[in-house]
C-alpha cells in the first residue's frame, strides 16, 4: 500500500513538473483583432480563425 | 518625416520590432526596414491577409488592428488613415507597447503633399474695352 501511495505521488509530481515546465517555457499563443468601432476579440489556439492568422504570422516570420 | 526614416527610427527605439513595412491604401510599400524590395513585400501581403481575416470574423467592418503572438514571434498590423503599417517581434513582445510605438511611427509619417494645380486666372476685361 505504501509503495503504491508512494508511486501515485512521484507521478503527481512528474505531471506538475513536466506542465510547470513547459507551460513557463512557452508563451501563451493568441491574436487579437480589433474593429473601427473599438471592440476587439481575442483569438486562443483552438478557436475558429486562429490557425489562418497564425498562418499568415508565420508566413511573415520565416524568412 | 518620409516612411523609411520613420521606420528606422522606430526599430531604433523600439527594442521590441524587428521588421516593419508601411504600406499605403493600395498596397505599395512607402518604406520598410528591409533592403530586399521582396522580402518587404511579403511581410506586408501577409499583414494585409492578416487584416482581411480579421475582418472576416466580424460581420459588419473591417479590422484596423490584428496582434498575433505566436511562439516562434509576433505580428502585428495596424491600419490608420489609409496606411498600414506591419511589423514582426520576437517571442514575448509586449503588445500594448508595440502597437503604441507603430501608432506613433504612423504618426510621424508626413501625409501624402496634394498636387498643386496651375488655375489660370482670367484677367478682367479693361475698362476701354467696352467702348
């Protein structure tokens, strides 16, 4: 029992670790778009009409 | 101020830009940062593209400002009085302070001078003419 209380433990550990890592190496990803009338919406990966912005971002950056 | 010194200036102070292009209602470029006519070309196709996505989420308008963060560097374009002006960062750029500086930058620009036209001036007819 204990050894598997122990294991059950590493392994929260692992996940917080491995998340803490690689969501402090990565920044967050977004676009905003913003209108003449002075609303704006902000785009997050996974939402419509985000990856062809991104699209066009990284058809600006790669050189 | 003409556009390229502008823009110069712009990457100078900025810390944050690193290519930026200003283009005018029709899509020339004014000036850019880049030497390759090309390469300041494509920056500012894609940042109309950009413009033009936008403004395909919304319904009724078109979109003057898009930020786009990205993990490899940002996007940014924002258009004012009939120009735009386009501009890539490295990862982590802060957007309010990009937009600020490329508003400014826009700014400066001196707008396009109106033609002058030569308006020939009648002279009016002396008064013995009409005797």
């Amino acid at each position: 029992m204990r050894r598997l209380i122990r294991l059950v433990l590493l392994a929260a550990l692992a996940v917080w670790a491995w998340r803490y890592a690689v969501g402090v190496r990565r920044p967050a990803e977004r676009a905003t778009v913003a209108f003449p009338d002075g609303s704006a919406i902000v785009l997050e990966r996974g939402s419509p009409g985000f990856e062809r912005l991104a699209a066009e971002a990284r058809s600006a950056l790669g050189r | 101020m003409n556009a390229s010194s502008a823009l110069e200036e712009l990457v100078k102070l900025s810390g944050q830009v690193e290519r930026a292009v200003v283009v005018d209602a029709n899509g020339a470029v004014l000036g850019s940062t880049e030497d390759d006519a090309a390469e300041a070309q494509r920056l500012a196709d894609a940042a109309g593209r950009a413009l033009a996505v936008g403004g395909e989420l919304h319904a009724s308008t078109e979109a003057v400002r898009v930020e786009i963060e990205l993990a490899e560097g940002g996007l940014f374009a924002l258009r004012e009085g009939g120009r735009t002006i386009a501009a890539t960062t490295a990862p982590g750029a802060t957007a309010g302070l990009v937009v600020y500086d490329l508003r400014t930058c826009l700014e400066r620009i001196d707008a396009p001078k109106p033609r002058r036209r030569r308006v020939k001036v009648q002279e009016p007819p002396e008064e013995g003419d009409e005797a």
